[in-house]
C-alpha cells in the first residue's frame, strides 16, 4: 500500500495486472445473479463491469461515448497504420487527455500539461503515461481512468523519481559544503589536502582508499 503521502516513501507495491481474474470473477457473480432472479448484474463501476459495457458499446456501431477509463477510449479508437498515428483528445474532471496509438512507437497517454514540462513516462498495461511532474493536478483528476493495477505502477513511479532526485540533491549540496569547508582550511591558513571526498562524508570508501588510508572497518 501506498503511504498517506505518496509522493515521498512507499511500502511494498504490487504491480502484478490482474484483470482476466476480476473479468473472471465478474462473469460468476453475473451468472449467480442471474440464476437467483436477481436485478443487475452486481457489478456497478467496478473496472471489469465497465470494460463489459465497453464491449457492449463498441457492439452497438456507435462512434462517440462515455470516456470513463482509457480501455474505453482504446476500444473506440480506430486502429492505426504505419506511419499514420491515431489521436484523440478529450477532458476529464476539468483536465486535459490525449491518447494517441501509433503502429511503430505503440500507445502513449498524456495527461496534463505546464508552461515548464517536466515530464516522466510510465508503462502501464494501456501504454506509456507521460506525466508532468509540474502538473500533478491534472493527474489526480484523472487517477479514475485508470485499473487500480496501473494507478500503482504510475504512483510508485513517481515516487522512485522524486527519491532519486532528493538524492543527487543531497549529495550536491554535501559536495558544496564541502568545497566551502575547504576554501576555508586554506583562507585560514590550514593544511591542504585536508577536504573530505562526498563518498567519504556519505560513508561509502573503495577499496582504494582503504588500503591507502588505513582506515579500520
């Protein structure tokens, strides 16, 4: 599960996709209903019951309808051909989707956009989501389109990202520090030499400087 802050440590994440098993179980639940005389097929918003009304929709020969998962668009998307790539744009929640397959490069899912992009793509089981990091607005609208299986693997992206830069952060600034500490010994008339390397500080020594530095594990 995901913490209650998402963007800054996560716990164990399964991004295993398990769609043909709610499919699956869907189809029982329907079929028991049925048999009991029961109304409806018990299914409400689930992601299986709306990628059933999909298939019933797509059977219709309509063109245009609800948008309310990406396998719904997909599925009322024309299938696209070598060099000439298929797009179709729409908003939800007040954001801004464009969806685009393409025969070569595969299917791709922008959500969002800002006036400084600074995008990440994440495989999903409907294709890559580009992902503004500067508009994660748009993205929380927008969580709802997709399988909770795909929610995961966009969330625990997202946060490998953000924790890989608060990383090299860390570490620039460690090297600042210590170039300052530096200047310093010799402005004040210290030793030279004596500046510690960031691995050092960060407690990660080769095997190199071991030996030459006789340091005691």
């Amino acid at each position: 599960m995901i913490s209650n802050n998402p963007f800054k440590a996560y716990g164990s994440i399964s991004t295993i996709n398990h769609t043909a098993d709610r499919l699956a179980q869907y189809a029982k639940t329907a079929a028991y209903r049925e048999r009991a005389g029961l109304e409806g097929d018990g299914g409400n918003d689930c992601f299986a019951s709306k990628l059933k009304k999909a298939d019933e929709y797509l059977a219709s020969g309509e063109s245009n309808g609800a948008t309310d998962s990406i396998a719904i668009v997909l599925r009322q998307m024309d299938e696209p051909e070598a060099g000439k790539p298929v797009t179709t744009e729409f908003w939800h929640n007040g954001a801004h989707v464009s969806v685009t397959k393409d025969a070569l490069h595969g299917t791709s899912i922008t959500i969002g956009g800002s006036a400084n992009p600074d995008i990440i793509q994440v495989s999903t089981s409907v294709g890559v989501v580009k992902i503004d990091l500067n508009d994660m607005t748009s993205l929380m609208k927008c969580l709802d389109l997709f399988s909770p299986e795909d929610i995961n693997a966009i969330m625990k992206k997202i946060t490998e990202v953000k924790q890989a830069r608060e990383a090299m952060n860390q570490i620039d600034h460690m090297q600042d520090e210590l170039v300052k500490n530096g200047r310093k010994t010799k402005e004040e008339g210290g030793q030279e030499g004596q500046e510690e390397s960031v691995s050092e500080v960060a407690g990660v020594v080769s095997a190199e400087e071991v030996r030459e530095k006789k340091f005691v594990g």
